[in-house]
C-alpha cells in the first residue's frame, strides 16, 4: 500500500466511522468471567492479558495483592491466577490463585509488570518489576531490580504449583524494572526489556537509573544451572530510544524488533516526553560473542504519526509490523503499519483516533484474524469506560475502515481494558479490564454474533507464544 493520505479525510468519513460502531457493537456480546474481590483472599488490578492452556485454562497476573512488606510499594506483592473454566454450559469461571509472590525479604520478585507467556509443557514465564536479589534502591528503599520467573504445573492433579526465580537482575547495569511480555525464541532463550538500566542514559528519570534495555536470557546447559544473561542493546537516550516497553517480536533470522516509548527525535515533545519515540531492530552478531547492533527502523517525528509506542508489536502475513501508539492528528492515538522495502521502513497510519466515540489511547497490543482483520481495545468511547474495536483492511487504498464492536459500562461490567486480547479456538476474544462487581479488575469474553460477523480463522493460540512463532532457529541457535 502507498503511504496513508495526511488524514485529509478524516472529517469526511466521521459520521461513517460512528455509523459503523453503532451498528458493529449490536453483533457482539461481552460476559464477564470473573471479578476480581481484592482484599486478603483475592487479588485485583489485573497486568498484562491472559494466555490459554491446552485445557482451555485461563492465566494472568494481579498486581496488588500481599503483604505491606513489599516496599517500596506496600500491598503489591502480586499473585499468578488461573480460571477453570465452567464444567457445564452456563456455569461460573473458577478461580485459583496459584502463585503469591513473597517480595524481596523473601528474595522473590514482586509487583508483575506484565503479561505471561506460555510453552508446550504448561509452564509460565513473566517479569516483576522489583524484587528479586539485586541491589536497586529506590525511594531509599532496597526494592530489588527485578526478576524474571517461571511457575511450573503440578506434577500430579491437586498439587501446588512451584516458582523458579531464573534470573534476578543483580544491578542496574544489568537492567532495572523488567516490564511487558516476554517472548521465545526456537532455541528456548526467551528475550524480554527493562525500562530502565543498562549504564547508558542519564535524564530519563530522577528516580530510576539509565534509560533502559533489551536481554537475552540463555537456559542452561545442564539440568538445574542457571539461566545466563546478556544485554543485547543499552538505550542512550538522546537520538537513541528510551524506555523500551516490552512486546518484543522475532523475525526468522533471529533479529529482535521492538518500540521504546521516548528518545529519538529531540524536536519531538508529546506528554512531556523528550523525543516521541522508536521502533528499532537488533541484529543477531555475524560471529559467536560479537555484538548485536541496533538500527532505527523508524523514528516517530512530529507527533502526528504517532509518539510514545505502546509496544507488542505483531507482523502481518507479509512480514509487515503493526503497533499503536499515542500521538494521531487529533492527539488520541493511531494504529501503525511499518513496511520494508530495499533496507528502508516506511510508515502507514491505518486509522487515527479522535478522541470522540471511537476512543483514545490504544495503549495495547492488536491481533489478527485470518481475514487480515485487525482488534484491540482503546480507553474513553462513548461511555467513556473503554471499548473495543475493530480495523478492515481496505480492498483498495489507505483508509480502513473502523468499528467500535463493544463499549464498556464500568461496574459490574469491565472498565479501560488492560492487556492485549487473545483468540481462542472457539472464536472468542478474551481480555482484562478494571471494573468487574467489586472495582477491582474483570476478565472478560467477547463473541461475534449475528450475520454480518467476521471469519475467525480455525486455529487456537494455545501454548504459542504470544508475539510470533519462529519457523526455524538453525541459524542462530548457537548464538551467544
């Protein structure tokens, strides 16, 4: 597709634009699965979406639950839950909460600042923000640096499940406040960002240290060593990005793609930021032990096509990268495509927020259908509680056209969706959201009903990791 039009239409095909989510969300029915209570016995604020296992169990983090010890911010130890879904038709979600992180006076990780991914044998894998080993100090409080983890089935029905801690990040310069969704290689290395650390980068905050990383966490080679870390790219700030905020993906080659959410061009200030923002690749080294190198496939650059990305990036069939990021014409956020043509990245902002009834601020991931259809969730709407959306690919052109296929109405329904959606073999999208009957946090379904409904492709997500399967790892599975 050519480069999209400078929104030039965008006036004209409003009342269209609303005329289709009026009648798109008529063919969608939401139920919530489960509210979250808070307090002792439960959880709330969910983090990150939910991922599936091969038993149609649903998996997510809470941020807030535990002990006040978890400090430097108090009650939000955090827990792994899992919701079984309903024995008959018609029936209630149950939910279990299968892991209580303990916080750094335990040496556990605390605080989930992300979603979960999930292998073929059932096991979890996240990040905390803090905790952990390491010697970060925030707030004149020893909080940890973070760790990455993983949460094991039982091996027998009925039993606990178990924590590993496979990497604890010692210092900052090694990484501090892991955040967003990790992801797998084919070799097994799972590849994941911090937001800040790294020994690179000074006025990113006066909080935290240096402006953040990309790693790359190696199993070990025998059963029962420790996973080896290495930093692949150190984030300087200044015309280099900054803050990168997870939702990695890989390429067949073994090359990294990901967005950070300031940095790059100086000129550029949205929200306070300095710099509106990258979407960089890290190329795998041509030699064991050599560096990997960056490269700015694209730099946000005035705002109007898009600043601060959102991360969980996704390719299309065609090898194109989609995203969301804030920013748009009317300052409400867009949906990106980003395509590669002779060694160059062009830009194509597929539909521009208002800020009106179709929302604002994309703040997560998209997925595709089989169709080329595009779904994610944005906050405001004409409830101004969040909604849902969808992206038609044009037969022709630039412009796709948008519906809004569900508006949130807050307590007991959901409210400002969180993670990134997941499609089940059913067809249905799953999410999370605040809301729920208590106010603190709802899992929710989605499914397409009526005439005009899209085709959902007939395949499940299940144990796939959530950002883009590689083909093949011969080339790269060696690579240190």
């Amino acid at each position: 597709m050519n480069r999209n039009r400078k929104c030039r239409a965008v006036s004209a095909v409003l009342t269209v634009i609303l005329a289709l989510a009026s009648a798109a969300s008529a063919e969608w029915k939401e139920k919530v699965l489960y509210s979250f209570q808070g307090g002792a016995n439960d959880g709330s604020v969910p983090a990150g979406g939910v991922v599936f296992d091969s038993q149609g169990n649903l998996y997510g983090v809470l941020q807030d639950y535990g002990p006040g010890s978890c400090a430097p911010i108090g009650n939000q130890c955090g827990a792994v839950f899992q919701l079984a879904p309903p024995a008959q038709k018609g029936g209630a979600w149950t939910e279990t909460l299968i892991y209580k992180f303990q916080g750094k006076g335990a040496n556990d990780g605390e605080s989930p600042n992300g979603g979960l991914i999930i292998d073929s044998q059932g096991s979890l894998y996240g990040v905390t923000a803090y905790g952990g080993t390491g010697d970060c100090v925030l707030l004149g409080v020893k909080a940890g640096c973070g760790t990455v983890y993983e949460i094991s089935p039982p091996k027998q029905k009925g039993g606990a499940w178990t924590e590993t801690i496979l990497y604890s990040f010692p210092t900052a310069n090694q990484g501090y406040l892991p955040n967003g969704n990790l992801v797998f290689d084919g070799a097994g290395n799972l590849y994941g960002a911090t937001g800040f650390g790294g020994g690179k980068g000074t006025t990113c905050d006066p909080f935290y240290q240096y402006c953040g990383t990309i790693f790359k966490l190696r199993p070990p080679r025998t059963k029962g060593g420790k996973w080896a870390e290495r930093v692949l790219h150190s984030f300087a700030a200044g015309t280099d990005g900054a803050n990168p905020n997870g939702g990695l993906v890989l390429d067949s080659s073994g090359a990294v793609y990901g967005t950070t959410s300031s940095g790059g061009n100086q000129g550029c200030k949205y929200q306070g930021t300095l710099g509106c923002g990258i979407v960089f690749k890290l190329n795998p080294p041509v030699g064991k032990g050599r560096a990997w190198s960056e490269k700015l496939i694209y730099v946000f650059k005035d705002g109007n096509d898009g600043a601060t990305p959102n991360g969980s990036l996704i390719f299309d069939v065609n090898g194109r990268l989609c995203g969301t990021a804030g920013g748009g014409v009317g300052q409400s956020g867009v949906a990106f495509r980003l395509a590669e043509s002779s060694g160059h990245w062009k830009e194509t902002v597929l539909y521009s927020f208002t800020g009106r009834n179709d929302g604002s601020d994309a703040g997560t991931g998209l997925i595709f259908d089989s169709a080329g259809y595009l779904y994610g969730t944005a906050l405001g709407g004409q409830t101004n509680e969040g909604l849902l959306f969808r992206l038609k690919p044009p037969a022709q052109g630039n412009l796709w056209s948008f519906s809004v296929l569900y508006n949130f109405t807050s307590a007991p329904d959901g409210n400002h969706p969180i993670g990134t959606l997941v499609l089940s073999k059913a067809h249905i999208l799953f999410g999370t959201a605040g809301g729920g009957t208590a106010n603190e946090g709802s899992v929710f379904s989605v499914l397409a009903v009526g005439a005009h409904s899209p085709q959902f492709p007939d395949w499940n997500q299940i144990s796939r990791p959530t950002t883009f399967l590689l083909p093949s790892h011969s080339t790269y599975d060696n690579i240190d």
